[in-house]
C-alpha cells in the first residue's frame, strides 16, 4: 500500500511539475487563445490563403529609383514587398513585417502590450542579439530571428527582429525602460 501511495504522489508531483514546465511566459489575460502562426518564408499567395480575403493591398512605384513596394495589410499586420520589375514575383518573401496584434505570431511566444523588460529578456534568451559594426557593440533589443520549420529544427534567417515600446523611446540598455513601458509592437525586417 505505501508503494502505491509513493508511486501516486511521484506521478501528481510529475504531472505538477509538466504543467509549469508547459505554461506560456506572457499571457496577461489568463486563458490560453489561439493565434495565427506565420512564417517569413510565406510568398504573398501563402499568406492570403491563411489568413483570407479580408486585406487591403496597395502597390506604389518610386519614380527615382525605379523600385516597387506593395503592402499587404490585415488588422494589427502589415507586410511590405519591395521588387524592381513592374509585376511582383509569385516567389518574393516580405521584406519588412510589423506586427502589432496578438492575432499572429512568428517563432516567438509574447504578447504584446506586456511588460517591456520582460519581453526584451524573454527574446535575448531565444535570438542572438544583433551585432553593430558602426558601434563595435551588440544592440541590446534588435534580434537576429531565427524560425522552427515545419519538421520541428530551428533554422537561421536573414531577418532581424526589433521591438516598438509603447513611449515610442529609443533606449541604450534594459535596465533603462521604465516599469510601465510596454511593448506595442514586433518588426522583422529582413533582405531586400
């Protein structure tokens, strides 16, 4: 009988312990929702495709440069494109993606609207930070975004994440963001 009672109380200890192990780091809201996962390797076509047919899109030329950039727009996401020929290629990545709703995620798991600090902390323990050479220095909250693949292995990319605080500051070091900074928004930006 002591066996079993051990046995019991080993199995509750392990499942208390999976459970903490499991839990999301940021979820100000206290229920676990169901986010869109997308991925920088998504052409325009793919993105569509997921998310639907309620966007804006909008192309423009630069006359001096010769250059294009179409945008595509879904609430709380934006994606530019940027291409040199006058119809975009069925294959082009995004160049640039602004995420500014807890609809979506990339390979991260944040809210945002969250704690600024906490979040800078939470990215510099998943991506390296990003090195300046201008500086000699890493910047402390630009990221070099690294993606899971659908098999599951991490795999580098040419994109950088940074991150957009709520005062819209530009800061040297996370020790000085204040405590009510938050994070309003995630830029990937990536070749172009």
């Amino acid at each position: 009988m002591k066996k079993i009672t051990i046995i019991l109380i080993l199995i509750i200890l392990m499942a208390l312990l999976f459970g903490c192990i499991n839990r999301t780091p940021y979820n100000n809201q206290g229920e676990e929702q169901e986010k869109t996962v997308l991925s920088v390797f998504m052409t325009k076509d793919e993105i569509i495709e997921k998310l639907g047919d309620d966007y804006e899109y909008e192309t423009t030329e630069d006359d001096e440069s010769n250059e294009y950039n179409s945008i595509l727009k879904y609430e709380g996401l934006t994606i530019h494109y940027y291409y040199e020929t006058k119809e975009m290629p069925q294959d082009l990545l995004p160049q640039r993606i602004e995420l500014k709703s807890n609809d979506y995620t990339y390979n991260f798991d944040l809210e945002l609207g969250d704690d600024a600090r906490k979040i800078v902390r939470y990215l510099s323990t998943k991506f390296d930070r990003y090195f300046d050479l201008s500086k000699d220095d890493f910047v402390f909250d630009l990221f070099e975004y690294r993606e899971k693949t659908r098999l599951g292995s991490v795999v580098d990319t040419d994109y950088l994440l940074k991150v957009i605080y709520s005062e819209n500051n530009n800061y040297t070091s996370r020790e000085d963001i204040g405590e009510d900074v938050t994070i309003d928004a995630i830029i990937l930006f990536g070749p172009s």
